[in-house]
C-alpha cells in the first residue's frame, strides 16, 4: 500500500515532533544531571564538615575524660582530707576533755 502526500507530511510531521520532543528530553536531562551534580558536591561538604566535627568531639570527650578522673582524684582528696579532719577534731576534743579535768 503506497502513502499519499498527506500521509508523508504526516509522518513528517510527527518525526519532527519526536526529534524535538528529544532535544527538549535532552535539555532536561542535561539540567537534572547539573543539579544532581551540584547536590552530590553539597553532600560531599557536608560528609567532610561532619567528619570534622566527629574528630573534634571525639577530642572533647577525651579531655572530658582527663577532666573527670582529675574530679575523681580530687574527690578522694577531699574524702581523706575530711576523714583527717574528723579524727583531728576528735582528737583536740579528747585533749579539751583532759585540759579541762586537769584544770580542776
């Protein structure tokens, strides 16, 4: 069956249409590629700045820790410290305690 006129022009027609259908398809795939592209970059800067910041608390946490067992050496200090206190004031109440009977 041949084609008529009308029928090339048709075809004509609609291969133009697909071909510019194509290059519009094109032009958006090629500015999804360049967002893509740029969301990929932003995401890479935000993996490395988050990298960082993983290293400087992971630093912080390790000062926290020398800071705690300073908090632990000094509370035993203390614990000694009021234990001395405390057998010292019994001891100058016992003293008081003999002064004062010998005083008598």
């Amino acid at each position: 069956m041949a084609m008529n006129r009308k029928e090339k022009g048709e075809i004509a027609e609609l291969k133009d249409s697909f071909e510019e259908l194509g290059r519009h398809v094109g032009v958006l795939v090629e500015g999804l590629r360049s967002e893509i592209r740029i969301v990929a970059e932003q995401y890479g800067s935000i993996v490395r700045k988050l990298e960082e910041h993983d290293g400087r608390f992971e630093e912080i946490d390790r000062r926290f820790d020398k800071v705690d067992l300073r908090f632990d050496r000094l509370d035993l200090e203390f614990s000694a410290m009021k234990t001395g206190l405390f057998d010292t004031s019994h001891r100058v109440d016992d003293h008081e305690t003999r002064i004062r009977r010998l005083e008598l």
